[in-house]
C-alpha cells in the first residue's frame, strides 16, 4: 500500500498566485526526486463547521484561504528515502526562507499515512 504526506495550510488571498508557482517549483523536485504524486489544491467548497472543519483546523482569517495538498510515496520507506533528498536540493532551500514563504507555516497541519483503502 502506499504512503502519504498530507498538508492542509493557510494561505492570503493575495497570495494564491505566489504559492502556486512555489508549489509547481517544489512538485518539480519532489518529483525529480521519486514522488509518485504531487497534487495542490485551493478551497472551493469549504464552510466553516460546528466542532471541526478545514478553516477551523488552520485558524482561517477572512483574508485568506485554506490549501490542501500531499504527496504519495510507494511506502514510508520511500518516502523517507525521497524526503532526505529533497531536504538536501538546494533548489528547495532558496525557496524556504521564512520572509518568502506566501503563507503561515505555523498554522499549517501536516502528517505521515498509511493507505489502508485503494480504488
């Protein structure tokens, strides 16, 4: 079964654009690196909830939006072998600054699972 890194964030309004060409640069080298997907996607349909919901989980503000992304792996094997990698390309570095990053990376939500049903 595969293996799956999943991310939910927060990202301005404003700079859906600027994270989208950050995302399609890292993709690149996730995929260069063994990835066998990479998928990015934007909020359409998402409400607020009563106990729990996306813009609940990431602490939304009224100027932002919410992302939801992963990665799949063959196993958690691979994706540990293709992470180490990737964290070593320096094309990822130049891209992580802190002061260039077009979102919150406090409030983003990530985690390692295991697929336990595929279609």
């Amino acid at each position: 079964m595969k293996y799956v890194d999943g991310f939910i964030l927060p990202v301005p309004k404003d700079n859906v654009q600027a994270y989208r060409r950050m995302s399609q640069k890292a993709g690149k080298i996730w995929m260069e690196h063994g990835a066998l997907e990479y998928i990015e996607c934007v909020a359409d349909d998402v409400k607020p909830g009563k106990l729990t919901s996306f813009p609940q989980s990431v602490k939304l503000k009224p100027n932002e939006t919410v992302v939801f992304s992963w990665i799949v792996f063959k196993s958690r094997a691979h994706r540990d072998r293709v992470n180490k990698k990737v964290m070593a390309d320096p094309r990822l570095s130049s891209m992580m600054s802190p002061k260039d990053m077009p979102f919150d990376s406090k409030r983003m939500v990530y985690g390692g699972f295991k697929t336990i049903v595929e279609r």
